[in-house]
C-alpha cells in the first residue's frame, strides 16, 4: 500500500485520499490542475489544491446537479453548463432525449482536455452530438444570451479563483434574464457546515430575483463535510417539487436521483433554514 496521501485542507478542515500513482499535473492558464490514480476511489481531480471529483461519488454529484433543475422544468429543451469541464453533467444531459441544446461554456480549455485523456467515463458526455463547447467565461456569456435556455447548471469551482464571479449577484440577475419563461437554475452552493456565510448568501441573491428557491443536499463523501447542495430557482414554480416522473428507462440507469430524492434533498436541517431566515 502506499504511503501518499493527498488531503484538500480548508476552514480548518482537511479531506485526505490515499493515492497511487500522479497521473498529470500542470498549470493552465487559469489553475493548478491535478490527477491521481487512488489505492480505493478510482480517478481523483483537484482543481487549485480543491477536490473536483473523485470516481468513486461523482455520481451524486453529477446526477443531482443534472436532474433537480430539469425535473423542476415541466418541459426542458435547452440546457447551458457553465463550467463543468469534466463531462459530469453533460453525460447526465445526455440520458435526456427530450433536450435539443446542451451549450457548455467552461473557462479553462485544459481541464477538458485532461479529462478526455483521463476521465473517459466522465468526459464521454462530450461526445453527445447535442453537445456545442463555448469556452469562455460564463458570467460574460449569460450576458449575451437572452431568453435562450430553459436550464442553466452552474457546475463552478469555488468562488476563489475563476468561478469568483459566478458567485455574485449580477451573474444571477444575468442567469435569469439568459432564462426563457418558467427557466430553472441550478448553482454548486456549497456545504453549509464549511462555508455557511456562502451558502447564506447565494440564497439570498436568488430570493432576491426569483419566486422560488431551494437548496438542495447532495451527499458525496469526498467533499469536506461529506456534503456539497445545489441552489435550485425559478419563477416557474415550486423547484421542491420534481413536475414529472422519471421515465423508467432512466430510472434504470441514475444512483442517486429519484423523485423521493428531489423532494427530500430540500427538507433541511433546523440550522440550515436559520441561514436563509
Ligand atoms: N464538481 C466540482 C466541484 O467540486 O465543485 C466542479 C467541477 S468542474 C471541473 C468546475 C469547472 O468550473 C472547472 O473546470 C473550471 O475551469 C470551471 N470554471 C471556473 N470558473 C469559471 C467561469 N468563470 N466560467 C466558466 N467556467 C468556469
């Protein structure tokens, strides 16, 4: 066994994965990007030192980050990723035949090429003949694409570096005018055991510009807390509540999401809902 861990350290906590083996590493434009073989969980990608995803969970994650916002749309065709350079999301995109445009738009070009060189079972969502890469930073895109989607997902790092201004208010007021009527949100919005105050506040903002708001958990063990949540919104209606059943065929081949799922990933804790008090 190896002696190698690698840990994301921050607030005081630290996430540690027994690795074996680096597999690339290097700087792009934007960020330290990092790739390990683990003895345990599969691939590992770390973004500035920060855990993206490991193999083992990101199915979770991606399923959820997917699904939530589609089915709180009573009839998605058009989909925007920002971010998401991985694949995650597109692939989960990609079980739906229901969608005709499934836009990415990711600011860092060498994170998709990392993960079509080291994550095939990830990055296959590109190979989706739906799928139109954009890269750019999404802020600035939203801005110029009026009325344009039905589902925008925000799979961002966090709000260090280059996924800072996905996290303030105009990106969400500009998010919503990229909306056609009924569009449905879904934002990474962090652990409210690690990062309370953002949590908070992106609750906040979308309150602030939309009807209804909900902060879904997503259980993924890799991720300091063992937690990350969506913020899920719409002026269409209670984004709570999933609007259709999953179609069987895709139940047969989701992990995680379920419509029992949907409706009780937004049923928090006591002192979650004091944040957004
Ligand atoms: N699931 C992950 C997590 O732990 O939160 C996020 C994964 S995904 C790899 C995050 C992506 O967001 C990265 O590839 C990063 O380059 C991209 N990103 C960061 N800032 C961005 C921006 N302003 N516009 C578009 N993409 C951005």
């Amino acid at each position: 066994m190896s002696d190698f861990w690698v840990t994301e350290a921050m607030n005081g906590f630290g996430m540690t994965v027994q690795v074996e083996a680096e597999l690339c590493r290097r700087q792009s434009k934007f960020q330290k990007i990092e790739l390990y073989q683990t003895a345990k969980l599969g691939r590992l990608l770390l973004l500035d030192g920060i855990i993206q995803l490991t193999d083992f969970d990101e199915f979770a994650y991606h399923e959820m980050m997917a699904n939530l916002p589609l089915f709180a749309h009573e009839n998605p065709r058009r989909v925007l990723v920002i971010g998401g350079g991985d694949g995650g999301v597109l692939r989960e995109l990609g079980r739906h035949p229901e969608l005709e445009v499934m836009d990415i738009c990711e600011i860092d070009e060498e994170v998709i090429q990392v993960a079509r060189e080291f994550l095939p079972e990830i990055s296959c969502g590109f190979d989706d003949p739906r799928v139109k890469i954009h890269i750019a930073d999404g802020s600035e895109f939203v801005r110029n694409h009026p009325e344009e989607y039905d589902v925008i997902i925000v799979d961002s790092t966090d709000p260090g570096g280059p996924g800072a201004p996905l996290f303030g208010e105009e990106f969400y007021r500009n998010m919503k005018r990229a909306l056609r009527p009924g569009g449905v949100i879904a934002t990474q919005a962090e652990s409210p055991y690690l990062l309370p105050e953002i949590v908070a506040r992106l609750h906040a903002v979308s309150r602030r510009i939309f009807s209804s708001v909900g902060y879904g958990a997503i259980m993924v063990p890799t991720y300091p807390t063992g937690m990350i949540g969506a913020c899920v919104a719409s002026d269409g209606g209670d984004v709570r509540i999933p609007k259709r059943e999953v179609p069987p065929e895709l139940a047969a081949q989701l992990r995680y999401y379920t419509s029992d799922v949907h409706r009780a990933a937004f049923a928090n804790p006591a002192f979650v809902n004091r944040l957004f008090a």
